[in-house]
C-alpha cells in the first residue's frame, strides 16, 4: 500500500506539474495525509519524502527543500494525530486536516524561504511581505487541498474496506507505534 501511495504520488505531482501547472495545486498533502492516517509507523515518513525525493529528480527543487520535504513529513505525522477524529467523520476530518495543512505549509515554508533567500529583509516587516508575496501560493494550495484530501482520503478509505484490508493495516500498523 506504501508503493502504491508513493507511485501515485510521484505520477500526480508530475502530472500537476506537466498539465496543470499552477504553482502548489498539488497531490503531496494527501497522500502525506493517508500516510499518516492509515499507514502510519515509519511510513510517515517514508511514504511523503519518497515521493518528494523521486519526483524531485524529474522537476527538481530549490534551496528550501529542508522546508518543504519536513513540512510533508509534519503533514503526515498530523494526520497521525488527527486518524480517529478524521476516520470517525472522513469528510469534516478531511477537510479539517487539509486546511490546517495548508496554513501550516504556507506558514513553514515562507518562513523558510524568507529566511534562506534573501529577498526580503531581515525584520518583521520582510516576514510580513513575504507571508503577503505567497498568497496566491496559498490559495492554490489550499483549493487544491480541499478538493484532493477529502477526496483522496474517502477514496482509499473504500477501496481498504472494499478488499477487507482497513482493520488488519491499521491494527497491525498502530501495534508498531
């Protein structure tokens, strides 16, 4: 199940990328997000950097890729943490941990990016523009995550209870942690 999550991963991110091309409208969170609500133990780690790591030797990445590959694994270790509340209301849940996702990335990475680029000064007011600089970032990461995490989640949710699987991985796999 983690292969799968990596190969569809790494297939969407390209393909976002190829034939969407709107800067953050990305598959990353949710599968991130599945990684930690249903695979959980060292897949949340695993599965996210994995698809970063092998997509990003096709498109490649920048100087803040320690921002944007922690952020992916915060991400899934979120959907960790929230695994009952969103297994118990899968679309509330869903939304739910896509929004903070996103508040939490744009907040993370533009941190980062402020501080390791140099385009804006350094003071609160250079924090500031560079938080109000990546708003359209934001929005289309947060459109992209309300309309792939619930969907995605809901989506792999089914197809665990459609082959029998959901309680066997979860159980087996919270053993672990």
């Amino acid at each position: 199940m983690a292969l799968t999550l990596i190969i569809l991963g790494v297939i969407g991110r390209l393909a976002f990328k190829e034939y969407i091309g709107i800067p953050n409208f990305e598959i990353v969170t949710t599968i991130a997000l599945i990684s930690g609500i249903y695979l959980g133990g060292l897949y949340i780690a695993i599965v996210p950097l994995s698809v970063i790591f092998l997509s990003d030797l096709i498109i490649g990445n920048n100087f803040i890729l320690l921002f944007t590959w922690s952020a992916f694994v915060f991400i899934s270790v979120m959907g960790y943490a929230f695994r009952k509340k969103v297994k118990k209301n899968i679309i509330l849940g869903s939304i739910s941990v896509a929004l903070l996702s996103s508040i939490f990335f744009y907040l993370y990475t533009n941190f980062g990016w402020w501080l390791m680029s140099g385009m804006y000064e350094y003071s609160i007011s250079g924090l500031l523009q560079c938080y109000y600089m990546a708003i359209p970032f934001f929005r289309n990461s947060l459109i992209g995550n309300l309309i792939f995490v619930p969907v995605g989640v809901y989506s792999f949710s089914r197809a665990l209870a459609y082959f029998k699987i959901e309680d066997i991985v979860c159980n087996k796999l919270q053993t672990k942690i």
